[in-house]
C-alpha cells in the first residue's frame, strides 16, 4: 500500500504597487521546507501545481483529509527533485508566461481584481499542490508562515527567512538605468484562508487490503497479530475489554483502585524510538465505532488521559504506551446495562490533519508485545 498527499490553498496579493512601468519576466510558486518528512527522500519525485476551478467551501465549518475540490487537469507547472526538507533551499516551480503576463497587466493597471482580496478569490480560487502518487518516496512538509531562523554557517549573525508559499512575478523596470534584478510581486498564502492536506492511501497488498468488505474493521488475528495507527488517513487500533464487570463479582465490598493499560510497538518496524509519537490519544466508541469522547482521568470530565511513550533501558530496551484506564473502567462498572464500548487508540486531530505517520501495535496473541491490563482493586 501507500500514501499520497496534496495541498489545497488560496492566495492574495501581497504588496504595494509603487512599480507599473515595467517588463515581465517570469513566473513561479516559491515554497520553503518545514522540516516535516515520512518516507524515502532519497527518490526523485514530481510535484506539480494545478489551479483550482472552484471555491473551497467549508463543510459544517470544517475540511477534512478527504475532502476534495475540482482543479484544472492541466498543471500549471512542475518540478522533479529529490526532497531536501532539513535544508533552508526554496523549492520554485516556473508557472506558464501567459498566466504572469495576465497578472503583470492587471498590476500595471491597479485592477481591484488584484488589490481586493474577496475580488482576486473569485478570479483565482487557489492552488493544489499534488505529489506524485504509486511512488515509494516521501510525503514533505512546506511552511504556511514567515520564519527567521539563524545561520550558524558563518562567523557572523545573518538571519535566514522561511517564507510562507509565495508567486512571484518576477520583472524589470522600463526603462532600467541601474540594471535592476530580481525585483517581483507577491501573491502569498492566506493564513487565515482556507487551506488543508488531501491524504489518500492504498491499501492494496498490505495486512489490511480490502477492510473496506468488513465493516473498515479487521481483527489482529487476521494481521499477523498486529495493530495499526496511522495519522493522515485515520486508522484507529480498537481495544475492547470483555468481562469487565466480573471484577464486582470477586467479593461483597470489592472497589476499583485503579487500571493501566500498556500497548506494545512492534520492534523493527520503526527505525528509532524517537520518531514514534510521545503520545496517543484514547476515545471511547460505540458499537459501531463511533468516536464519543476522549476518555478522562478518574473523577474528571477534562482531564484527558494519554496514552504516553515510555522507554525504559535496562539490559534489553522496553518500549511501550502506557494510559490510565481508572475513569473509563470506573464508569463501565457504575453502568446497570452492558454498555458494549470500546477504546480507539489514535493520532489527535491536529496530527493527523498535518502528519502521515503510523505505529504498529502488538494485538491479541502477539506474544510479548500483547497488550497488557493491570487492574487493582482491593475487598473485604
């Protein structure tokens, strides 16, 4: 299987006209690295840059990761490189002359269409920004705001400016006596537009290709007794505690102390402890998987508990996530009815709108990476 992620975002002008005498040059999209990488950037890839044909429209005030908006079929330009996402390197992407010299004109004569924001959204409805997909290379980050960062690279203190996506129209002034280069105008990205990451996957050939056929859920035995989370896309590994009210059967006055649950990433299949999250969230679901609620700590309506990474290292290295279940096995046994509720194990909204990465989990029967539940209690 893979993933495939692309860019939805709007654009405004972004200067002041001081210049109209003046000849175009050229055109392009400048996008600088956020550091933010998952996969292989050792592989030549293709970005290419379409333009959207319709207005982006929020959906009950939000966008999701599968959302999508009809663009041009027609890339306005493209680039093939191998990504460098740790560097301070722009990445440009030369867009067709006849676009920069439509612009250039409506500049020289101060349109509205250029200079009003609402006007130059209906005359330019955005940007998409589409990776090359069935390739095994990487998915890269590029900032969304102005940066200064210090270049430790000399002797002496420079500052070294990540910019925001930015289309430059590059020209020259008419006449120029001072041989004049690199002047341009701006159209920069709209930070408080709307903009968000398309994230697709494939899971063709992989441990859960065709889940789709049962209910988009599929029991670790079926897995290789692995579980997987995975941002972007949105998988959950779902954990579901049988018997739980045996627990009021062991004597008359028996109470609960408390509960931990302990998940195990499979080692191997991650490179270094450090790439795996610091943590992971925990919700409770109903019977058909929908998300109620982050679970809380005991005694708590918004106290979220977490599942947290812990490393220990004593003779061999032990990884695992370790979240306090107190408050959800609490109220399970406080319920007259069998509530029939599961826990979903999974990346925070946030991450998983802007990240593409996944953990893979020990499940039922997978030995020493088996998830582990430590109930204490105490009765008379």
């Amino acid at each position: 299987g893979y993933k495939n992620a692309n860019t939805f975002m709007t654009m405004k002008f972004d200067d002041t006209i001081e210049d109209t005498e003046f000849v175009f040059d050229s055109i392009s999209l400048v996008l600088n690295y956020s550091t933010y990488y998952s996969g292989d950037t050792t592989t030549l890839q293709t970005f290419s840059v379409y333009q959207l044909q319709e207005e982006m429209e929020l959906v009950d005030s939000y966008l999701y990761t599968t959302n999508n908006f009809k663009c041009d079929p027609t890339p306005l330009g493209s680039v093939s490189l191998k990504p460098q996402p740790n560097s301070h390197n722009e990445v440009s992407i030369k867009l067709p002359n006849k676009f920069g010299n439509r612009l250039a004109e409506m500049i020289k004569e101060k349109n509205d269409t250029i200079t009003t924001q609402e006007l130059f959204l209906e005359f330019f409805n955005g940007l998409v920004i589409k990776s090359q997909s069935n390739i095994k290379g990487a998915i890269v980050g590029f900032r969304t705001s102005d940066a200064s960062t210090a270049d430790e690279t000399t002797t002496t203190t420079t500052s070294v400016v990540d910019a925001k996506p930015e289309i430059r129209l590059y020209y020259h002034k008419d006449p120029n006596p001072n041989d004049i280069h690199d002047l341009y105008y701006k159209f920069s990205f709209v930070t408080d537009g709307i903009y968000f990451n398309q994230i697709s996957g494939d899971s063709s050939n992989s441990l859960i290709d065709g889940i789709s056929a049962t209910s988009n859920e599929r029991v670790s035995k079926l897995t290789d007794n692995y579980t997987l989370v995975q941002s972007g896309i949105q998988i959950f590994s779902k954990l579901k505690i049988p018997y739980v009210d045996n627990l009021l059967k062991i004597g008359q006055n028996s109470a609960l102390v408390g509960a931990t649950l302990r998940l195990y990433p499979i080692k191997g299949t991650y490179s270094s402890t450090s790439v795996l999250p610091d943590t992971m969230y925990v919700y409770s679901a109903d019977r058909r998987d929908k998300l109620i609620g982050q679970i809380t700590l005991p005694g708590s309506t918004t106290d979220y508990s977490y599942a947290q990474l812990v490393v220990q290292k004593d003779v061999e290295e032990t990884v695992y996530y370790e979240v306090d279940l107190s408050g959800f096995i609490e109220a399970e046994l406080d319920e007259e009815l069998e509530t029939n509720l599961s826990l979903m194990i999974g990346y925070g909204s946030t991450a998983a709108k802007k990240t593409a990465e996944h953990v893979i989990l020990g499940g039922a029967n997978s030995g020493k990476y088996s998830p582990y539940l430590n109930v204490y209690y105490y009765h008379n």
